[in-house]
C-alpha cells in the first residue's frame, strides 16, 4: 500500500515522514519549490505476528508493510497543480495531509501566517479543482465521441458520462469526490483517473510541543476522512531515538503511543485493511488485504497461480492456533475449518491455501 505525504511548502512533511519512518532526511527551513519525492517502506508492527513466530521458530518473519512518498513542491498559491506533481500523487491509495499548526519564526509560512483551517481548505481545494478540470475535460471530449464506436464502446460511454454528470456538480460546489457513495462497478469506470479527491485522507495536524489537538475542531465530517494531531518535531525525535532512550523520553512528555504506530492504526481504519497470516517453517508473514475480501482474493494477493488453481482454504485464528501449538496438530484436532472460495477472510486469520496448478 502506498501512502503520499502532502501539504503546503513548510508544513513539516518532511517532519513529519522521518517520524513515520524513522527517516534521516534533512527538512529544510524554506521553502524548496522543487518537486521531489523521498519514498520509504515502513513495517507494520503486530504483536500477532511475533507471537505466531515465536511460535514456529521460521528462517524468516515477514511483516506487512506500507510505503510512504514525502512529495515536495505544492504551490502555495491556488492554480493548477503542475502535472508532475499530479503524476506523483495519483498512483498512492491514500494521502497523509499534513497542515502546519507549530509556531515558528524561523520557518516562514508561504501564506504569511499560520492558520490551519485555511490551509486545510487551500489544498483540499486544489485536489477538487483538479479533479474538476479533469470531469469537464473527459465530458467535453465524450459529448464528441459519443456517437462512435461499437455498441458496446458506446453503451461504455454512456455510463461513464452518466456517472460524470452525476459527479460534476458534487466538485462545482467545492465538496470532494469522497463524499460521494459509488457502487463497485461505478468505481471501476473511473478509476483509472485517480481523482485526487476520492482518495482517503489522514489529516495531520502538525502542532507545537505544548500545542493544543485541534483535530476535531477542523476535520470536516466527510467520509474516508480522519484528522489526528502529532507534535511533528518532537515524533521525528522520538523515532530517531533507541527504544530505551525513547521509552524514557515518552514517560517523560506523557506520550502514550508513537505517532508512527497511530499512523498506521488509524490508516488501516481509514482504508479499511485486515490482515491475514500465512505460516511455514521457512516464513511467517502478515498480509494485507480489504475487510471483506474472500479466500481466493486472499490467495491471489499471495500469488497468482494460487487464486488460479485455488482449492479450498484451511482456517483457523491465530490465537486459537497459538493456543494448540502448531497446524499439525491443529488439522489432528479437527481445529482447522475447510473453507471454500467465496469464505470472507476475518482479521487474525491464519490461512493455509491448498491449489493445483
Ligand atoms: N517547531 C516546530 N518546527 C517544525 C515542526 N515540524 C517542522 N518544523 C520545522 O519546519 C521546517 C520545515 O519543515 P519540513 O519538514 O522540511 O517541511 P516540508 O513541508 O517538508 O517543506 P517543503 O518540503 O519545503 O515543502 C523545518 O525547519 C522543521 O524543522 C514542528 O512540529 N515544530
Ligand atoms: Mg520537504
């Protein structure tokens, strides 16, 4: 999974990426103005996991993970986003938005002053309005194309026109695409345009050390939308630091969890993500997959050639299997459930994937 970083110039993405990824890239105290993109991959922790391997003692432990993208250069001013900057935040799932609420004479605001709601908006905006651009665009040229083609590409074109007129108006009155509930197959028409306002989004308040949480004063009530306050500074610390020294230092500042481990817990929420574990003496491995996904979708996020010859799925929880000690024995006491193609794979999970190709 991949998660962009954006926001205006200075508003600690950078930060605010070192804390999520234990990263040592050097923020800078202007504002650049350069696009550029620093990418890491960050572990997901699960103690489940670690129990389970404990447990079978594999040659290697796989955790899930999620890619993070710090993506510099967002104008601070309304206009167009440039397309390279376009081309590097439509690919991820999800965007951590982050809106610069610290106080700070050193570090200019490219607005003159701090004033998170309005920041928040600004770029909320842009992604509307670019999605906008793109609605009106692909309109104009269906309106032309739409009486070529085969029936078939037609009748396509008629959907998608449909579904865009019905989209149009939701942008023009400046709210974003994520408000919009979509079917299954009305997500597919138009996926392919990676609208900006449709993707979820962590809204992350930068906040002074002794700042105030103004989460929910300014995350708007939309859907697919979740808002949290980090001490950016302070987090990046934090992460860079040995986990005695870091322990220490978080009783010390009545810190309860890292910022990175809240990242992630409130981003699996968000895009609603489980997990599902696989299990054999050369790896234990933590997978992760849409809540709702089924036996074989989980087996084609393994590997193709087990979604195509798929059998059936053995099944058990990962405490249950815990608590007898090793899958042998599980399948001995009849503990592992015969599960077919169409089973919903639960959180926690331990699958065992039986297919023929
Ligand atoms: N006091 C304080 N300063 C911060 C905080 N977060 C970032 N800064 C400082 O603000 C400056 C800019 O931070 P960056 O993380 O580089 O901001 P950015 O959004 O990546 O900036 P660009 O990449 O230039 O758009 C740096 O000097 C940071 O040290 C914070 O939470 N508190
Ligand atoms: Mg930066």
């Amino acid at each position: 999974m991949d998660i962009g970083i954006v926001g205006l110039p200075n508003s600690g993405k950078t930060t605010i990426f070192n804390a999520l990824t234990r990263g040592e890239v050097e923020p800078t105290t202007y504002a650049s103005g350069r696009v550029e993109v620093h990418t890491a991959v960050v572990n997901v922790p699960d103690p489940r996991l670690d129990m389970l391997a404990q447990l079978i003692k594999p040659q290697k432990v796989t955790y899930a993970h999620i890619t993070y993208h710090d993506i510099a250069g967002m104008p601070a001013t309304s206009g167009a986003l440039p397309p390279q900057l376009l081309n590097l935040i439509a690919p991820n799932d999800a965007l951590v938005h982050v809106v610069r609420c610290f106080h700070n004479p050193s570090v200019p605001h490219p607005l003159g002053s701090v004033d998170p709601a309005r920041d928040r908006r600004l770029l909320d905006e842009e992604f509307i309005l670019s999605d906008l651009a793109i609605v009106e665009g692909r309109l104009e040229r269906l309106a032309k194309q739409k009486y070529k083609g085969t029936p078939q590409e037609r009748e396509h074109m008629a959907r998608e026109e449909a579904l865009l007129q019905k989209l149009h108006p939701v942008l023009a009155a400046g709210e974003p695409l994520r408000t919009v509930s979509l079917s299954e197959e009305e997500e597919k028409l138009i996926r392919s345009y990676a609208f900006l306002s449709l993707k979820p989004q962590l809204i992350v308040f930068n906040i002074d050390d002794e700042g105030d949480d103004p989460s929910e004063e300014l995350t708007p009530p939309w859907p697919h939308t979740r808002g949290l306050a980090l001490r950016g500074r302070l987090e990046m610390e934090l992460a860079q630091m040995s986990p005695e020294e870091a322990t220490e230092f978080m009783e010390m500042f009545d810190i309860e969890e890292l910022g990175l481990n809240r990242v992630l817990r409130v981003s699996y929420e968000l895009l609603d993500l489980i997990s599902f574990f696989t299990i054999s003496e050369k790896e234990v491995r933590a997978w992760t997959i849409r809540r709702g996904s089924t036996a074989l979708e989980a087996a084609g996020t393994i590997h193709s050639d087990m979604a195509r010859g798929f059998i059936r799925a053995e099944v058990i929880r990962w405490d249950e299997l815990v608590r007898i000690g090793s899958l042998a024995e599980a399948r001995k006491q009849g503990a592992l459930r015969l599960e077919g193609k169409g089973y919903v794979v639960q959180d926690g999970d331990v699958l065992y994937i039986r297919f023929n190709v």
